[in-house]
C-alpha cells in the first residue's frame, strides 16, 4: 500500500518551453503532497508543500511563477516548470502523506529527471 | 532554521565491517526518518522511528533515536556490496506542517 506515481520518469524539454510533471497518489488519499528537487550528489530540498483544494506554500527562494504547483484532487498534484531553463534541469521528486495512514510519513515517488537542452 | 547534518559524508569500508552513519538536527524533532537511495533513483523507506529511546533494525542496519541529544545512529553490521548507496535521514520541519529536512547524506561504498 501507500503507492506514488510520477509521470514522466524522464522528460527532455527546450529552453523556453513549459513542462508538466504529474504526482498521484494510486491507493490512498493525498491531503499533503510535497515536492523536492535534488541536484547531482546532493541532498533533496524542499520547494513547496501543497494541500488539496489550496495554494501551495513555497520554499523560500523557490520562484513560484516559476513553479506552478496545482493540487486539485486528493490524488494527484502536478507541478509545471514554466519557461524551463537548463539550470532547471534537475530530478524531481514527489511525496504524499494523509493523516489516516502511516505514522505521519512521507511516501515518496519514483522520480522525474528533467533536463532542459 | 532547522539543519540537519550527517556525518560522514562520504563513507568507503570493506565487506565484512561495522560502522556507523550519525545524524544531528538543531531543533526539538520525535520523528525522524532514513532512507536509502540508489543511483538515479528515488527514495527507499528504511526506519521510521517516533519516539525517544526507539531502535529498529532490519537485516544488516540498526537505527536509534536520542531526542535529547537531538541524534539518530545508523549502524551497519557486517557490510556487504549490497549496501552501497546513499543513506538520508530526515526530521520533521515544523509542528503541524510534516515537513522534511533531509540531512547533507551519506555515500556509502562497501568494497568487496
């Protein structure tokens, strides 16, 4: 139990353009999904938690003209990287918790590498 | 601002070895969680440990939480190849928020 998927794995994208990276939770419900991005040989930071049915609170430092986190099922929650440029290019990673399972616990995503030609 | 360290960050060892993954926080925390990572992967669940005094182990690794000492130990008995990866913990940001701050990990290397 307690699965999450990411869509795409991998995406490669021009300078300029936009893309969406899809998080959804596949058997339970989602009141919080968190979104990370983790840089070559570095730790995960977080960029911005959101909560279904709001708008998300970013990091500080995270652009979030940039980043468009939309959550709007307890299931999935999309962020876009608007105008990707190739310092963007980084992997994405995704977690969701609910309050009915686990013990207050994270459980992450598979990833989505990004790179920005 | 919470910060969470690791040490060390870089850990090379033989099969067969014991030794030990330490992680401080700055802040009062009583969750506290470690993952494993894999090249080019995401992460993979080890111990979730909620209390102070908690142990678990599983296989090889053995965690244990000390919130007064804001400290949790990763301990790897009898290293093997299989081992080799990166190793996060994790504390709770803030009360009521359940936000991660991951520590600076550690790259475990066992050598055959």
């Amino acid at each position: 139990g307690a699965v999450v998927s990411q869509h795409p794995s991998w995406v490669i994208c021009k300078s300029g353009t936009s893309v969406k990276i899809e998080c959804r939770s596949l058997d339970f419900q989602a009141t919080t999904m968190f979104w990370y991005r983790q840089f070559p040989k570095q730790s995960l930071m977080l960029m911005a938690t959101s909560n279904e049915g709001s708008k998300a609170t970013y990091e500080q430092g995270v652009e979030k003209d940039k980043f468009l986190i939309n959550h709007a099922s307890l299931t999935l929650s999309t962020l876009t990287v608007t105008s990707a440029h190739p310092e963007d290019s980084s992997f994405y990673i995704c977690s969701a918790r609910s309050p009915f399972i686990g013990n207050y616990e994270q459980y992450f995503g598979p990833g989505t590498r990004l790179t920005v030609t | 601002e919470l910060k969470v360290e690791q040490n060390p960050l870089f850990l090379s060892m033989q099969e067969g070895k014991n030794y030990t993954i330490y992680c401080n926080y700055s802040t009062t925390s009583d969750r506290l969680y470690w993952y494993r990572q894999d090249p080019g992967k995401s992460l993979e669940s080890l111990f979730v440990l909620l209390s102070n005094g908690a142990v678990k182990q599983e296989g090889r690794l053995m965690a244990s939480l000390d919130t007064k000492a804001r400290l949790s130990t990763l301990h790897i008995t009898a290293a093997v190849h299989d081992l080799s990866a990166t190793y996060f913990c994790a504390v709770d940001g803030a009360s009521g928020t359940y936000k991660y701050i991951f520590g600076t990990g550690t790259r475990l290397k066992v050598l055959a």
